[in-house]
C-alpha cells in the first residue's frame, strides 16, 4: 500500500511539473507571436505614439524583454542582442513617460535594419 502510494505521489508531481513546463512555454512569447502582437497588431506603435495605457506599455516591455533573450534564427548574436536591447530601452523609457522616449521607440522598431540581418528568406 506504502509502495501505490509513493507511486501515485511521484506520478502526481511529475505530471504537475509538466503542466508547470508547459504552461511556462506557451506565456513566453517567441518571435512570431512578439512579431505579430508587436509589429503587426500594432502595440508598439501605439505605445510610441502615446495612445497606450500602463497594461499595454507594460506588456511591450516584457514582450521586446523575452525577444532579448530569444536566438536570432539567422545573423549575429551580437547584432541581435544590440538591437533587442535597443528596443527594451526604448520601450521601458516610454513605460516611464520619459520625454523623446516615442521617437527612439519608433528608431529601435526600425524592421528592415533588423529583418536584413536577421530574418530567414
């Protein structure tokens, strides 16, 4: 009885610790989704254009953070790093309110200096 019990314990708290794996990858967000939620659907230019609430500028810079960490899919690992940490500045300044932080949000964003060297064909 000692022995199921020990055996439905160990499968319990693998199972949990899977659930916990999982449901940690699927909230950070990779490159597409920060693309797509970003970029495309449009946060970051409404955060440098100041039309963003708090939840919103927060949800850039833990999205442009978690891009930060993220492998370049092609080029540099240096120039990745760079341009991210660009964007996270930017993006944290306009968090803050900082004066001019719009407009180097709207330089760091800049997709083609990052897509030339980064991007896959």
């Amino acid at each position: 009885m000692k022995k199921l019990a020990l055996s439905m314990v160990g499968i319990l708290g693998i199972a949990l610790m899977t659930g916990f794996a999982v449901s940690a990858e699927e909230e950070a967000p990779n490159i597409k989704k920060v693309m797509a939620t970003c970029m495309k659907g449009g946060l970051c230019a409404k955060v440098a254009n100041g039309q963003a609430n708090d939840e919103e500028k927060a949800q850039l810079v833990a999205m442009f953070n978690a891009l930060s960490k993220a492998k370049p899919p092609k080029g540099e690992a240096e120039s990745w790093k760079t341009k991210t940490a660009a964007l996270v500045k930017a993006a944290e300044a306009a968090k803050a309110g900082s004066e001019g932080a719009g407009d180097a949000l709207k330089k760091a964003a800049n997709c083609m200096a990052c897509h030339k060297e980064h991007k896959p064909a």
